[in-house]
C-alpha cells in the first residue's frame, strides 16, 4: 500500500465512507437477507472496525422498510478484517414490532464469522425530552489546526508517509482536537478527556438503498471508531505512533436519540472511564454546534504495548 491509496491535501473527500456503505445484495446463506461491502484502504495490519459497524448498520437498516429508526446497535468485534477485500453480512429478522424491530447482523470473511451485532429499531412515539448538557467549553473547530496542518512537519515513532496521509486526508473527515492530537506524542496534559470536532471533507454522496437521514446515521457509526480509544491512550500517555503499541476494538455500543445534520462540524466529546489488563473504556457524545446531543457511544478496546 502506498500514499496514492490516500487522498492528497489538494483532493480530500468523503468518498471512503460512502464507498465503505456501498452493499450489493447477495443470497443468503445463513438467515434472511444477506449484503456485501468492501473494507477500504488503511495503512495498518487489518481493516478499519468502523467499516464493519457502519456496514453492518447499513445492512440492518435495508432490511427494516416499515419506517423504523435505528435507535441502538450492541456490537462484537471477532477477528481482524482483510483490507480491500469483500465482507459478508447477514441479516436475521428476530422481530418486527408495532413499536420496535430487532435484527441480528453476522459478518463472515473466509468462512468465518468475525463481526456480529445487535440492531433495534423504533416507530417512535410522544413522549417527555431531555438532553445531555454539554458543559465543556471548547475552541470553535475554526480555530483548530487540521490533522494535515498539524502533521506537516511532524515526524517520529512508528509514523510512515502512508500512515501520515492516512491522518491527513484517508478517513472521510476533517478531525480537530482539543487539547492537541494523540499521533506521534500526546499533546497537551495526560487526562482522562478529550473532544473531537468532526465533519466531512465534502458534501456526502447518496448512498443506492438507503435515504439521506439512514446514510448521515451511518456516518456516526462509522466515524466514532477512529478516536474512541484516545481519552484511554491520553491519560496512560500513549500515543498512536509509539513503537510497539497494537489496539483493537473488542465490543461497542451506540444510541441514536435524534437526528441531525452531519454535514455540518459536529463535537465528539469522549472521557476515558477505564483501563486494566489489556483493555480501555471509552465513552463518547456527538452533538451539534448549537448543542443537540445526536449520539452517545460505549467502546472497549484492547491496548497492548511492548
């Protein structure tokens, strides 16, 4: 793999998202429906965990056409994915309600399961709201260095030109931190918190099988993964490029409470709320620039150094 495989500064898209929730139809095997999707490009051992997340929501989502909204998925992460190769998904129907819907999501890679979750869906009703406050006060993504402009003439530890340009322009998103990245050092203080803004690089693409709303919620699926960890890394003051470092997603939770635009910089807000034996705990909340709490996510992850 080599940095033609990632967008240049000058060429930065979404498109590796909307590439990654591009399922074609295929014959069960297993359970009732059955998709396919390609992991996409990355410059580590193995593909990318929020491809199997946010492909496995869009296969979940295609197979509910009363209206439902996704409203929860509870993940497994199995075996590492091969990158740029096909991924199976198939789809269970445990359930159609009046008021909710369950799916069961499998996917399978040279003849093994390595991903499964649990997907439900709801009609929705009348009811009492409440949301989250967000009470940190942060800088506007505005006047936040982008990972290319942070990564210009930062080099060090296991960095390469792929993983840099990955950094930069590979992942669909525009990523800004506060305090600073976690890439080659940790920047700022060692606590357990971090936020990202996020947004894509440009306007995403219409997805064939999904409508605009099923696309822009599979766009927090799929984004979430890449910095979840970090609040863990920051506060054992690791970094991405420390020699020796290997993470993996083991298991993963995420609630929609409502929608909203993801078009626009949306705040990641994250906390570390464990580490031991191995494993980290993270926790995060999307919300909009005028404070709408979008999405809240819970993931463990494996973190072993040397």
């Amino acid at each position: 793999m080599t940095t033609a495989d990632f967008a240049s500064e000058s060429d930065v898209t979404s498109e590796t998202f909307t590439s990654a929730i591009a399922l074609t139809p295929a014959e069960p095997e297993h359970f009732d429906l059955a998709f396919t999707a390609v992991t996409q490009p990355c410059p580590w051992p193995k593909a990318y965990g929020g491809d199997l997340v946010a492909q496995a929501a869009a296969a979940a989502m295609r197979s509910v056409t009363d209206g439902k909204t996704l409203h929860s998925m509870h993940s497994y992460f199995l075996r590492p994915a091969d990158i740029g190769a096909s991924v199976r998904y198939e789809v269970e129907v445990l359930r159609d309600g009046r008021g909710y819907s369950t799916r069961q999501v499998r996917g399978y890679q040279n003849g093994k399961p390595l991903y499964v979750c649990l997907a439900n869906f709801a009609a929705g009703e009348a009811g009492g709201t409440f949301e989250s406050p967000l009470a940190e006060v942060v800088p506007g993504p505005e006047e936040l260095p982008d990972s290319a402009g942070y990564l210009a003439e930062r080099v060090g530890g296991t960095m390469t030109a792929e993983s840099k340009a990955y950094w930069s322009g590979g992942r669909s998103f525009d990523m800004r931190h506060v305090p600073g990245p976690v890439y080659l050092t940790v920047e700022g203080k060692q606590v357990p918190h971090q936020a990202v803004w996020l947004k894509p690089f440009d306007p995403l693409r219409s997805v064939e099988g999904l409508t605009d709303a099923q696309r822009d919620l599979a766009a927090l699926v799929y984004v979430c993964d890449y910095t979840i960890l970090e609040p863990v890394l920051r506060v054992l003051d690791l970094s991405w490029a420390r020699p020796g470092l290997i993470t993996a997603s083991l298991d993963h939770a995420m609630w929609f409470h409502r929608p909203g635009p993801v078009g626009d910089w949306l705040l990641y807000v994250q906390e570390a709320v464990a580490a031991d034996a191995g494993r980290g705990l993270g926790t995060g909340r999307f919300f909009t620039r005028d404070h709408r709490h979008l999405a809240t996510v819970v993931q463990e992850g494996m973190i072993r150094t040397a």
